[in-house]
C-alpha cells in the first residue's frame, strides 16, 4: 500500500547490530477445515483441546455507531478446537439462562484458567435484555473438561456453567492474572452504551485506574469472592487493550509486568512505559521504552534460570512505531503493525526491547491469543522454563486476531477492509543463533520533536517544538482527505535551536473534526493528530 509520507514521523536509532540471541523461534502456519475467524476472545484447555468462549466475528470495529459492535458480529457459539486432529465443534449458547448467554457472547472478556476450572470477568457486547451494549458485571466459572466433551458428544453442558453478579467485574479490555493465591485484574473500562468515535453522547466511559485484587475460593458449587483493596494510580493505571504477562523477578519471586497499553492521560497515544507487579505493590519502569506491539497481541514468557533471565515476546498487533528499511518509523495512528519483537529483563533488572527480524506475514496479532501445549516444562504461573525445553520444540498455537489489509484502515473502515483471522500458527522454539535482533534502546539526541495542544482543540492551536539542530521548517495542516489547508514556512533565522512556540488561528470554515499537524524539517518529518471542536 502507498503511504503519505506527510502522516508519519521519521526517527533515527542506532542498532547494536547482530546479537546473539537466547532462542529463536518458527511459525508454522496450519488451517482447520470450517473454523471460522475469531477474535478477543477467552479460552481454556484440557487434554490438548481448546474450549473457547466469546469474542467477535468481524475485523476492526467500524466508527460509526450504529454499524460498530454489531449483533451480527457476536460469537454466540461455544466453540472446541483439536489443534493436532485439525478438527472443530460447536454448540450454541441458547440453552444457558440469558444472562450468562449475553455475558458469553461478548468481547474482550478477562479470563483466568486454574486446574479444571476456567473464570471469565465482564466484557463488552450487545444485551438484548437491556437493549443496548454494556461491559457485563459478571464473573463466569466454566468446568472445561465437561463442556469440551460435552460440546463433542452433543450432549447438554448448562449445569458446567456458573455466574456471579458483582460491579467490580464489569470491565472489558483488562487483563485477568495471579500471584500465589491472589487475583489481579488489571487495568481496562466499564464502556456502556455504543461506540463512536467522536465521543458524542452515545455512551458513558469510565477506566479503572486500578489494579483490583480478590481471592476466589470454589467448591465446585460455590463462589466465594472476597475484595481486597484495590491500588488506583490515574496516571500509570489508565490503560486498556493491554499485554500483561506473568514473570520470573530476578530474585527468582513470581510478577507480571504491565506491558503499553492505551491510552494516555493526555493525547491518544499508547503508553511506552512497562509497569512491574507484585504482592508488595507495583512500581512503574521510567527508564524503559518499548516501542513495539502496544495493544494486545499473542504473547509468551519464557523464563531461563541459568541466566537469571525473563523473555517476553510479542506478536504484531497495533504499534506506534515499526520498522522500515532499518529505519524506526512513528505513525500516531497507532497501525496495524507485523512487528515480532522480544523484551528481555536481565539478572540486574534491566529491561531491553528487540525486533526479531522474522516477522508476522501480514497485518496479523491484534486480538490474537498465544495457546501453549499442555505438558510444556513451565513454573506455576505459566511461564516456560526455557532451560528444559529441547531445540526445535512445538510450544504453543496463536490463534485468530484481526487480518488487516493495510496498516491504517480506521478511518475508511467499511467493513471489508479487516476481517477475524481463522489462521492457525505453529510455535516453534528453536536453538538460538545469530538472528538480526536489533536493540533500540539507543536513540538519536539530535531531533526534532513536537507537542500541539490542547487537544481537542477550538481552533487556536498552540505548537511547542524542540529542535535539535539547524534547518528551516514547513508546518502544514491537513484534514483526513490529505488537502492541505494551511502551510507556512518559517526560514532557520527565525528558529532557535530547543524549544520554539507557535501559534495558528483556524477560520471557523477551515475546520474540519480532525486535522493532522505536521512539521518538516530538512531532516525529518513530525506529524501529530489534533481534534478540532465545533
């Protein structure tokens, strides 16, 4: 697809250049005959079958309203998967009590699986009951075995099924994971109402800002949920559609790690900051930026005890940057990216971003879920033991996410340009060689950067840009068709080298919902998206 340059941000990084790399990995990429597209959905497994639960049928989310989110887009089936036998069923979910029906049906659900039982929190949907969408306030609990042999043998599976009603459950777009005996839902929304947009009064949007921990007891018949205080920090826990994986801390004690996530306090941007968990608290890594994978993506931790060292890796996704032609590219769209990029905590606690050179093939990974293989050498939180896994070993499956046909499809979105991906991927790890991994960790001092605010905006736009060297620049304001409705050029007598302010009054006739501002130097070029208010 050809792209406009005026939209994308050049940054220069130095490359550490080859490094030897801890392991490798293959894809390997398998069909099931009639399983369909899928994506952010919940799964749960047992004796190497997949039971999976909820998600949508369609590609990206459309932006008008009445199209977004749509009945027709609900998984309203239970679905089996044998990923070594190629074979699927399915079983409606019309037998359950509405209430779980409704709650099953929707997207981006929290899910946890601990022995035999699978736990699902909230999610977003359509509800026929209240004739509106709405995050449900539930927490489900699914008896895997008996529902995949159940679902096989055409047999009836409502007794398998249970729900609790509970407010602190209603949210979408968050992460569901454990500590010892503790779980921690993290981050995500409670979103009521239908999406739009352009934030008109069609739904009420409130994230949790939290970290919210509870501990569940079951019998097998009953739930018994008991709230612990929750830790709410407006700054670094406003985030949503994020990647939060189990750890290995280098004092060998369990954590997850908080990986970006959207979208910051104060622009549409994603975070780039890493926040770390554990029982004692949380604590923010400041001097981390990952720059890859930013909405949830299949993703596996891989833990090696010789070298005391935590691996992370993530698969394509949605992203700020990428990279082409070995050049780190800053797109504020936040695309659809094929980006394969690993993070790497060493013994001393560092953390360091690297891009595989594989990378996925196509615009695949957002909503995608990586499903190891049951008897995988792993600790007690999921994370693989990378010293006791062979060369050359099946670890796992990513399933479904959205397939994009170009990188930024949101605003021309009609329905045919994403669809849910029914493509199934073998992962393999393999011995580790001299793979073009690059480290990003160290960047160009010299450059040109940019703020506009306020965003949104009523027409008076302010513009604080820093400017690392020499050069006249251009600005230009462009609305979405790419006309360019206001340009002026500012000679390098007048620019200082640092901060520079400037200031553009928009006739009202001129303003269009959104603009993108952009600055040209004779290095680069620094776009950013500005919401106009009428």
């Amino acid at each position: 697809m050809k792209r406009s340059s005026l939209l994308f941000t050049f940054v220069f990084f130095f490359f550490s250049g080859f490094t030897q790399t801890p392991f490798d990995i293959q894809l390997e990429a398998v069909s099931i005959p009639e399983l369909g597209g899928l994506q952010s959905y919940a799964w749960g497994q047992h004796d190497g079958y997949w039971l999976i639960l909820g998600g949508r049928l369609d590609g990206l989310h459309r932006r008008q309203p009445w199209a977004s989110f749509d009945e027709a887009g609900l998984n309203n089936q239970i679905i089996v998967v044998d990923p070594v036998g190629l074979q699927k069923w399915t079983a409606p979910l019309s037998s359950l009590p509405t209430a779980l029906r409704e709650q099953l049906s929707a997207t981006n659900m929290e899910f946890y699986q601990e022995g035999d039982y699978l736990y699902l929190i909230g999610g977003y949907g359509f509800s026929t009951t209240a004739q509106d969408h709405l995050t449900h306030p539930y927490l489900a609990a699914i008896k895997v075995s008996a529902v995949i042999d159940a679902v096989i043998n055409e047999t009836a599976f409502s007794s398998f099924f249970r729900q609790v009603a509970d407010t602190n459950f209603a949210v979408t777009g968050g992460y569901l994971e454990k500590i010892e005996d503790i779980f921690y839902l993290v981050g995500g929304q409670r979103f009521d109402g239908a999406y739009n947009p352009m934030n008109h009064p069609t739904f009420t949007q409130e994230y949790t800002n939290s970290i919210r921990r509870f501990t569940l007891e079951d019998d097998g018949v009953n739930l018994t949920i008991t709230h612990l205080p929750s830790w709410t920090d407006a700054n670094n826990l406003h985030r949503r559609d994020l990647n939060v994986s189990p750890q290995i801390m280098p004092d060998g004690q369990e954590g997850l790690t908080i990986f970006s996530g959207v979208f910051q306090q104060t622009a549409d941007l994603p975070y780039l900051n890493s926040v770390d968990i554990r029982p004692s608290g949380y604590e923010v890594n400041p001097d981390f930026i990952q720059y890859f994978n930013h909405y949830h993506c299949a993703n596996i931790s891989i833990y090696s005890a010789d070298q005391n060292e935590m691996h992370n890796l993530f698969f394509g996704g949605m992203a700020q940057y990428y990279v082409q032609d070995g050049v780190l590219m800053q797109d504020d769209n936040v695309p659809f990216v094929n980006t394969i990029a690993r993070v790497t905590r060493s013994e001393n606690g560092n953390l360091t971003e690297y891009k595989l050179d594989q990378e996925m093939p196509g615009y695949l990974g957002s909503g995608s879920e990586f499903i190891p293989v049951q008897g995988i050498p792993a600790y007690a939180n999921s994370v693989l033991q990378l010293d006791e896994i062979p060369e050359n070993t099946l670890i796992g499956y990513i399933y479904g996410g959205i397939n994009s046909t170009a990188a930024n499809i949101f605003w021309i979105n009609d329905g045919t340009q994403s669809v849910a991906s029914s493509q199934i991927f073998k992962v393999y790890l393999t011995a580790p060689g001299t793979s073009g991994t690059k480290d990003l960790s160290e960047r160009r001092t010299g450059k040109m950067d940019m703020q506009v605010f306020p965003n949104p905006n009523s027409g008076i736009i302010n513009i604080s840009m820093h400017l690392g060297y020499r050069s006249a620049v251009t600005l230009k304001l462009i609305d979405q068709t790419g006309r360019v409705i206001y340009e002026a050029e500012y000679p390098e007598a007048n620019l200082q080298l640092g901060n520079n302010r400037l200031e553009v009054a928009l006739d009202e006739k001129e303003k269009p919902s959104v603009i993108f501002v952009t600055l040209e130097s004779n290095l680069e070029i620094v776009t950013r998206k500005l919401i106009l208010e009428r």
